[in-house]
C-alpha cells in the first residue's frame, strides 16, 4: 500500500496533470513552463493550482518581482545564517535605533533542535484560534523568503516584505558603521520581522531561534514562555559536542520569571534546563510529569490524539500530521499556550475543547512528511540530522504502507551525513544521491561515497541534478506492478524540499 494508512486508498483529489512534469530542455519553449532560478542552474516545472497550503511563488507582477529580487541580492550580500559572530550587540544595537519594536508585544520564544517550526506553527493555530493577532518569525525558509514573516497565519505578502526592508534600511546602515562588523543576514530579517509586528500590531509573536539561543539574535525578546523541543547533536561545531553543552546555549532564552515548556530531552540537557530555570526562578513544565500525548490513534490523513495539557484533557484532537514527534510537538504547543494564557500556574481550569479542536484541525507544515504526488506517493520532509531522521522514518512506516520505498537525499556538508543516512538505510529499498543549488550543499560524489558506505553500491544511484534524480526515483518506484506499495521520500536538507516541491508544481 503506497497511501497513508488506514483506508486502501487516499485520494488526494489532485488529477496526475496537476503535478509537475520533470521535462527536457527543449519543452523550455511550452508556455506552460514555469522557470525558477536555482543557483546556477534553471528547473523547469509544469504550472498548476497550488495544492495544500499555498507557499509563495514569486511575485505575479513584473515590477513587484525585481523590487523583491534587489531586496533579496542585497540580503544575501550580507553574512550568510552560517557564518556568524556569537553576539546580540549588533542586534540590540539595531533594536535601539528602531525604538525597542520587540518590546511591544508579548512573545513566546521557541528552541531546541528538532521540531521548532512545526511547533510554532501549531502554537500560532492555537493563538490566532483564541482570536489573537499572531505574528511568526521562523528559519529557514521552504521556498520563498517571506515565508519567514507571517501574520494572522499567512506569510507577508511580497510588497509588505519589501517596505518593512526599506523602512529598516536607512537604520541598517547607520548600525553598520558604528560595528565591527556588519549586520547578519539573519539579524536583519530579525529586525525586519520585530519591526513588521510592532507596526502591524500584533497581540503576541511567535519565534523560533535561527540557531542556538544565548547569542541568536532572536534573543533580544523578554519572552514569558520559553519552548525548547527536543535537543539532539546538531551544529555541534557551534554549539557543543554533547547535548548538554547545547543545552547550556538554548538555556539562553530563559528570562527571569518565565515559564518554561520542555519536551522530553536528554538527561543531561534536563538537568541543563532545570538548573536554569532555578537560577531565573523560572517555572517548569515537563512533558511526561505536568503534560503530554495521552493516546493517539493513526487516523486518515493524520493522527487523533488525546492530549494532557497543564489545564487538564483534551480528547479527539486531529492533527492532520504524520508522526509520533508531530504528537509531542502539539502537546508541548498546546501546554505552550496554557502557560501563556496562565493556565496551570496561575489559575485553575482549561482552554475550550471545541476551539483546541478547531485549530489543530487547520495545522499545516510544509516539508514535513508532506504528499505531494500520488501514482507513485512522493513525500517531502525536511531532516537534516540523525535524530530528524529517526523521526522521519518512525513516521513514513506507521501512517504508510510502503512496500518498497526509494530515497532521494541532498544534504548540506556541515551535516552528520553517515548518522542520516544510517536512520534511513533500514527503510529505503535503494536512494538516490543528489545535490542541490545551495552553495552549503554536500558535493555529489563525496555524499555517494558515504552512501555506498552505508547502503553499499547496488543500492546507490547518483543523479547531480535534482530533477534527474526525481525522475530516477520516480521511474524506479514504478517498477512495482501498477505502482502497488511504490513511495519515494525527498528528503536532506530544507533547500533540497523546498526545490523538490517547485518541481513537483507546488507553489
């Protein structure tokens, strides 16, 4: 069986031409095409509807577009998200010229290594359910850079993207020159995304750290809830080599007062968090002690689950994600925004069910254990270290029934490659080695040789381009009688996802 489980068959609805077609150079001509730039190379998809949440293609009008090119050039003429300096300076000094955006809202600040993104993006349902204004700033981004930003549930369109640029712009520069060095990348999309919610305004922002937590430049909120999801070994050249040195950097975020929300981690990094919060005279709440997944069931298209939260029980949640880790990322969401609205600690009783209900019913995660084409079932998810990864492949085999799965990987070479490939090896049949536009990424034959290693050679195919490496897997998949049991899984890296997604036409 190639679907999620537990039906025979789940029709997405979606008829074969609405997907992309991997197409050859001559078709460039189709009118059809859409053209999207990556790196030096030029993917060519078949255009239809959106499907599923609707991330953002580039701007429709033509002056729009250039506009947001020239603010993404001179974005990325800066530090890179991976090139940093361990320093808030820059970033506070920025914050003080812009008068303290940051402070005109209440924040919940969410760390950890796994699970972030998902968990933001829950937490900002269940807020925005309650009727409060959210804004949520989270990294990296799956296709389009606006991403990043969102109010209300939905990335800033293209134009706010641009005048929140411009208007921080002059600002930018004047910090420059008072710097050692100039500010980030990432700092000044932080400040961009703090400056949008003051003007919006919004009642609450969600943000996820970009990496760490003492020195991310996030870390300029004085956030009453501190979320930190479950910490594994990853950035180990920044950030320590045992989950407890990691855990001491994420411990960061917690501020005086706050009200921390743990999932379950590591002893060591426990023990990390705990002492922390002590010395902050923080409050802790601990998934399997004060909250946590009560039962879940697998359910079509998701799970339903039955949640303990620091108010009480929640029953008959659906999650419309796969995976147990999307059933801890909604309990830690959940306890999140009980502990924001002062459930638990400061008074008694429980969010309304039917609205807990309602919004994680609307939850959507692109890139995360994602069906994007069915005949054969292609799946996209964003692991990118062996904790992921694990993850992942507990997720694929509970809500799918594949009998022979092929692995597409394009990772990034500052990752445990061997540690990824190895959580995969036990569910892949054969995988397909690739390499995507990102400068970041691992070169092609150094990642098959770690391949070979792991699956050995009759189980490695290499295609350097990511669409040939699509196709192959795909032609690979059709190999089972009328595609009976056939899935592929994209998976690596968020820019090898995010450009698997374009050509497989979701926008």
């Amino acid at each position: 069986m190639s679907e999620p489980r537990p039906s025979d068959r789940h029709d997405d609805s979606d008829s074969d031409d609405t997907f992309a077609e991997i197409v050859d150079e001559e078709t460039q001509r189709d009118p059809d095409l859409a053209v999207i730039e990556a790196g030096s190379r030029t993917l060519r998809t078949r255009s239809g509807p959106p499907q599923g949440e609707e991330v953002p293609a580039r701007p429709a009008d033509p002056e729009v577009d250039k506009a947001l090119r020239a603010v993404e050039q001179e974005l990325a003429g800066r530090w890179g998200e991976t090139k940093l300096e361990p320093s808030v300076t820059r970033i506070a000094a920025l914050m003080d010229v812009l008068g303290e955006p940051q402070r005109a809202y209440p924040s919940i600040h969410i760390t950890g290594t796994n699970g972030k993104t998902s968990t933001a993006r829950m937490i900002e349902a269940l807020l925005g359910a309650f009727d409060l204004r959210t804004g949520r700033y989270t990294s990296p981004h799956v296709q389009s850079i606006t991403e990043r930003i969102s109010l209300d549930g939905s990335p800033i369109d293209p134009e706010r993207f641009i005048e929140a640029y411009q208007d921080i712009k002059p600002y930018v520069e004047m910090v420059d020159t008072q710097q050692p060095y100039r500010l980030s990348f990432f700092e000044v999309l932080t400040g961009m995304a703090y400056a949008a919610f003051a003007d919006a305004p919004v009642d609450v922002a969600v943000v996820e750290v970009g990496m760490g937590g003492s020195w991310d430049a996030t870390n300029v909120i004085d956030a009453s809830v501190a979320v930190v999801t479950p910490i594994s070994l990853d950035h180990t050249d920044r950030l320590g080599t045992t989950p407890a040195e990691i855990a001491g950097e994420k411990a960061g975020i917690i501020k005086q007062g706050a009200t921390v929300v743990l999932a379950q981690q590591p002893v060591d990094a426990a023990q990390v968090m705990l002492k922390k919060a002590v010395e902050v005279d923080a409050t802790v709440a601990r998934e399997g002690m004060e909250f946590g997944v009560v039962s879940r069931e697998i359910a079509v298209g998701g799970q339903l689950l039955t949640l303990r939260g620091l108010g009480g029980e929640y029953t008959e949640i659906f999650l419309p994600l796969y995976g147990a880790h999307q059933a801890h990322n909604a309990a830690v969401a959940l306890s999140a925004v009980e502990a924001f609205f002062g459930i638990g600690a400061e008074q008694p009783g429980s969010l309304d069910v039917d609205t807990v209900r309602r919004a994680f019913a609307s939850v959507v995660s692109p890139g995360r254990l994602e069906v994007v084409r069915s005949s054969p079932t292609v799946v996209l998810d964003a692991a990118h270290n062996p904790a992921g990864a694990r993850a992942t492949a507990d997720g694929l085999s509970e809500a799918f029934g594949f009998s022979r799965l092929i692995g597409v990987v394009g990772t990034s070479s500052d990752k445990d490659v061997k540690g990824l490939l190895e959580a995969f090896e036990p569910i892949f049949a054969e995988v397909v080695i690739t390499q995507n536009s990102s400068g970041r990424a691992m070169d092609v034959d150094a990642l098959a040789a770690v391949a070979v290693e792991v699956f050995g050679e009759d189980r490695v195919q290499v295609e350097p381009r990511l669409d040939d490496a699509l196709e192959a897997a795909i032609t690979l998949a059709e190999e089972e009688d009328e595609y009976a049991g056939a899935g592929v899984l994209v998976t690596g890296s968020v820019i090898t996802v995010g450009e698997a997604r374009l050509l497989l036409g979701r926008r």
